[in-house]
C-alpha cells in the first residue's frame, strides 16, 4: 500500500491530511476521555439509564421519520422514473430543494405556518411536529436514492417481463424486488441523518439525544458525558452504515445527468392523477414554506425585514468567503481521490469518508474542539480553518462520489490511447478527465457551496469567537428574537442561497456551451 502511494504522491498527501485532520480528531476524543481522563469502568457509568431512554427515543423518532421518508420518496420516485409524468425533469430539480436549504430555515417556516394557521405554535414544537418537519426534509433523498435504483434497472428485464404479463405484475415481480437495496439503503441513510441532525430539535425546543449532548457539552461543560454520549451515537450509526456498507459506500444515486438512460417509462391510466400529487407535494413541502417565511416578515410592513438585513448584512462576505473556500478545497480533494479510486482501488479511504460523513455535526464538533484546543494547534482553533476541516469532514464523501460516478462512464480506451501516445497523467487528467467531467465538477462545487452555507450544527460548535456567519447569528439571535424577525432573517439566507445557485447554474450553463473537442494527439 505504501509503495503504490509514493507513486502518486498527491493522492498519498491529500489521504495523509484527511486521516490527520479529521479521523485523528475524532478517535482522539473517544480514546483520551476513555482512557485518559480517568478510569475506564468509571467513565462508563456515566451512561446511565436516563442516557440510554434518551438515545431509545431519539432512534424511535428517527425511524419513524425514515420509514415515512421512504415510503414517500418511493412514491414520488415511481412517479418521476417510472411514470411519464409531464415535466418531470423540473420536478426532479424542484422536488430537491429542501436538501439544500438548512433544516433550521424550514424548521422556522414551518412554524410560521402553524402559528398563521392555528394561532399557536405549540402542535409544531412537539415529537410530531419534529418527525413532520424532518419528513419533509428528508423525503426528496429517499426519491433520489430510490430513483437511481428505478433508473439502474435493466430495461430488457421489464420489456420481457410485460411481454409475458400486465404491468401490474410486473412492478410487484420484478421492479419493486430490483429496488429493494436501494430502499433499504434510504432507510438506513435518513435514520442516521435524522438521530444526528440538530438544528430542527434546538430551535423547537425538543429533547433529543443531539441536543442533550449539545446541552452537557456546552452549557453544563461536562464534557466526559457529552463525549461518550457521542460515542453510543456514532457506534449507533456506523452499525447500521454497516449493514447496508457496499450500496451506501458505491452511491450510485449521486450522480449528474442520467445521459444514456435507457430506463423504460409507462403511461398507466392514472397518470393525470400522478401529476396532481406531484403538484401538491410541490405545492405543500416545497412552495408553501418560503411562502410563509415571507408572510410571518412582512405581515407588520418592511420593519422586521429590515432589522433582519441590518443583524445580518455584516455576515454576508464572511459567509459566501468561507463557503467558496470550502466548496474549492473540497472539489480539489475530491477530484483527486476519485480519480484514483474509481476503478475500486483504494477501499480504505473511501470507508474512511464515508464514516467521516456519517457522524453527527455535533458529534464532528466536539470532536475538533478537543483535538485542537491546544497551543500548538491555536492557527487551526481560533480561526476559520477548524470551520474548513469540519465541512471537508462532511462533505468531502459527497464530492468523491459524485465525480467518481462521472469519471466512470469515461470509456477506458480513451485513457489507454492517450498512454500509447505517451501523454503523462497530468496531460491525461487536464486534456480527457477533467474537461469530460468538467460539468459534473462544477455541480459539485455548486452543491458543497450551498451545503457550506447552509451547515449549521457543527459551523455552531467550532465557530471563532468574534466570528460573522448567516447561519450563527440566527441560531443565537433566534433565542431571544421575536418569530417575525427570526423569520426575516431565516428569509434573507433562502434569497441569498437562492440568488447564489442561479448565478452559479448561469456559469454552469456558459461552461457547458463553451465545452470544446477533445485532443489528444497533438
């Protein structure tokens, strides 16, 4: 292993920073409060019962949310890939905005709406509100994970089956069993991000485990207890990531584009109706809360909206700054790693990404805070680098597979010409890999931008103190804020992310028109 690294020594640099800056971190916290803080048998039993009630109920909500999340992305999937729905592109597109807005701005619209609709918010601020409000937002991973798996089905298998059957049975023989790895993958992948999101509970005021360790790791700073209660977390997490490893660790559902695809669609009876659910759950889940963010800020005129935009306008280039930076080391590593990964080679690192992505932003915190508040490491600690390290932890897993899938429908004889014509590796990544991939890389680098900005749970945790972020300022102002202006604030970051994405597509649109034919020789 070490023999082949030296060969490439930049993908051997960018694997030695990732295990020193980010996996370091998180094992060092587990073993030093473990072992060094005081005994061990001793710091066991600050799992206590109570503990152990708390992390039952948090999975029970987590499964609920998973269970209807995949039930409904399911739904919605059959009917956008399988269905010949009218526009359904769009929908597709549409369908996906809540993954990239933060949960909290949803969390705040969705409790502007009770509050308009019922005069209260207290049916939202509940067990219910928080499996609603995490089902809306999960839903369209589910539709995308299980749409891949709709997508990926072989058509000869279908084509033959309708010849023999109706389509009824048809999709209960062979579709739905085709489809089975990638529902149980959805399953597993919403439970995980549902028990360690943060954001939605904090704000409604819920106690669950992330918050409770939010709770002793910040206001109580019993920090032996917040650290182990992470730990049964992340073991809790990597024991389900497990049994659904191989699926999760390929994600064939995140790609670009579906160039290619020779899925086969059907035109049942019902299709009229398919599209007016489609246009409702638009309507409701993705239409409807903005709609009320926009409500709850200028129901009393511009007063609140103007507050909002004075709280927050000094945070705007701090933002954007950290989020573009983020967004360009992160492709950059990317880039590399699924380059010398796509073919399968190189397992380790990618497992390693991949339990990185799953731990829980507060967990992912907790862990850099312990690690690099020392002097030695006080460059890292006290500025917006540990903010940088914590969303490279994040998302750097969603950049690898994203590129990786694109890098793999290059035909190979392409890279085996230009060898035979002697063109170095360097020559072959810019003249054939990167301008084939080039709008795949550029979509990632749009999607980490927007995920960047709009991460709250460990941006909160690590953040320098003195420090101007969007989604920082409305988590601690939010607290003593009225709902108007929490509103106003929540709204402004929705314009602002959504103004971004169109002026990034816009780029992403020019690159692609001004794609040019490839060379090789010469």
């Amino acid at each position: 292993m070490v023999g082949k690294l030296t060969k490439q020594p930049l993908f051997a640099g960018i694997y030695l920073l990732f295990l020193l800056l980010v996996i370091v971190p998180i094992g060092y916290s587990f073993v030093y409060v473990l072992f060094f803080e005081g005994s061990f048998f001793e710091t066991l039993k600050l799992v206590n019962g109570n503990t152990l009630t708390l992390l039952l109920s948090s999975a029970t909500i987590a499964a609920g949310v998973a269970v209807l999340s995949t039930l409904s992305g399911t739904l919605l999937a059959f009917l956008l890939y399988k269905i010949k729905t009218p526009f359904a592109s769009w929908f597709k597109l549409l369908l996906l905005l809540p993954l990239f807005i933060s949960p909290y701005i949803w969390a705040v619209a969705w409790k502007d709406f009770f509050y308009f609709a019922f005069g209260n918010s207290g049916i939202i601020s509940s067990t219910g509100g928080l499996i609603f409000i995490h089902t809306s937002i999960f839903t369209p991973l589910a539709m995308l994970i299980v749409g891949s798996g709709f997508r990926n089905i072989n058509s000869q298998l279908e084509e033959s089956g309708l010849i023999i059957t109706d389509f009824k049975n048809v999709v209960l023989k062979i579709i739905i069993p085709l489809i089975k790895p990638a529902v149980a993958s959805s399953f597993v992948l919403i439970f995980i991000f549902s028990i360690s999101e943060f954001s939605v509970p904090g704000f409604l005021g819920i106690k669950v485990f992330t918050t409770e360790i939010f709770t002793q790791f910040s206001a109580f700073y019993n920090h032996s207890l917040a650290v182990m209660q992470s730990l049964l977390l992340v073991v809790v997490c990597i024991l389900l990531l497990m049994s659904e490893k191989k699926y999760i660790a390929n994600a064939p559902f995140l790609s670009v584009g579906s160039k290619g695809n020779n899925a086969v669609t059907y035109k049942p009876r019902y299709t009229n109706a398919a599209f007016l659910f489609i246009l409702f759950w638009l309507g409701v889940f993705v239409i409807l809360p903005p709609v009320m963010l926009v409500i709850q800020t200028f129901g009393a005129g511009i007063t609140y909206f103007a507050k909002a935009f004075y709280l927050l306008k000094s945070s705007f280039v701090p933002s954007i700054f950290l989020s573009l930076i983020s967004a360009i080391v992160i492709v950059f590593a990317g880039f590399n790693i699924a380059f010398f990964t796509k073919n399968g080679e190189k397992k380790s690192i990618n497992i390693l990404l991949l339990i990185a992505f799953i731990v829980p932003s507060v967990v992912m915190g907790i862990s850099l805070i312990k690690f690099y508040n020392h002097p030695f490491f006080n460059f890292i600690y006290g500025s917006y680098a540990i903010i940088i390290i914590g969303y490279i932890a994040k998302f750097l897993f969603i950049a690898v597979k994203l590129i990786e899938n694109a890098l793999k429908k290059i035909p190979d004889s392409l890279d085996e010409a230009a060898q035979i014509a002697g063109i170095s590796l360097f020559g072959r990544i810019t003249k054939i890999f990167l301008p084939l991939t080039m709008q795949t890389v550029f979509t990632t680098f749009i999607i980490i931008f927007i995920f960047s900005i709009s991460e709250l749970g460990t941006t909160v945790m690590v953040y320098p103190p003195g420090s101007e972020l969007m989604q920082v300022k409305i988590f601690t102002l939010s607290a003593n804020a009225s709902q108007s202006l929490t509103s106003g604030m929540s709204l402004i970051v929705f314009i602002l992310i959504l103004i971004v994405m169109g002026v990034l597509f816009l780029v992403n649109k020019i690159i692609k028109n001004k794609k040019k034919p490839i060379k090789i020789y010469g």
